[in-house]
C-alpha cells in the first residue's frame, strides 16, 4: 500500500496557496503511483517556491526522486519492495513500526 504524507511550510504562501500545493502534489501521485514500491509510505516537504511549480515540472520531480531511489538501492529500471529496505524519500524503513518514545512503559518494573 503506498501512502503519501504532504507538509507544505507557511513560506510557501496563504492557506489557498499551500492547499493549491497539496491538492497538485496529491494529484500527481494518484496519478503516478506506479512510480513507488508498492510498501512506500511518501513523504514531500513542500519549500519555498512550490507554488510556482506547475504538474509537468512536479511530475518531474517525483521521476527524480524514483531515479534517486533505485540508484540508492542499487536498481535499474524498476522499483521493487521490500519492507527492510531504507527509501531516500522518507528516512525511516517502509512497513517497520518505530517506537513512539524510548522511555520505558509505566507500571511496576520488572
């Protein structure tokens, strides 16, 4: 399952703006989802200047990021998961649960 997670700063505009950005970064993954393992959880940070960008050049965008990825993983033409693989889009590994904070649970101890 492939999941998209969308952060666009303040810097990138007003609120119309920034969900302008999300709607298209949104569209272009529906659209192109082909373009990640199939256990990838996504993650785009949007930055100053996404405003500006327009479909073609965000569907760019995401081909470089596959590009970046399988020369991370050492692939060639496509793009295979596995869970236990690092992804360069998101820094964590895909399908592996963190924990939520390092402290030890509450209760009597052991």
């Amino acid at each position: 399952m492939r999941r998209l997670g969308v952060t666009v700063t303040k810097k990138v505009g007003s609120a119309v703006g920034r969900n302008h950005v999300k709607r298209r970064v949104k569209e272009v993954f529906r659209q192109h989802r082909s373009l990640f393992p199939g256990s990838a959880d996504v993650v785009v940070i949007a930055k100053r200047g996404a405003a500006e960008i327009d479909y073609a050049e965000m569907l760019g965008q995401f081909t470089r990021a596959r590009h970046a990825m399988n020369k991370a993983l050492g692939r060639h033409a496509t793009v295979q998961s596995s869970p236990a693989q690092p992804s360069p889009v998101e820094p964590e590994q895909p399908g592996v649960s963190q924990p939520a904070s390092k402290r030890p649970a509450r209760g009597r101890p052991a």
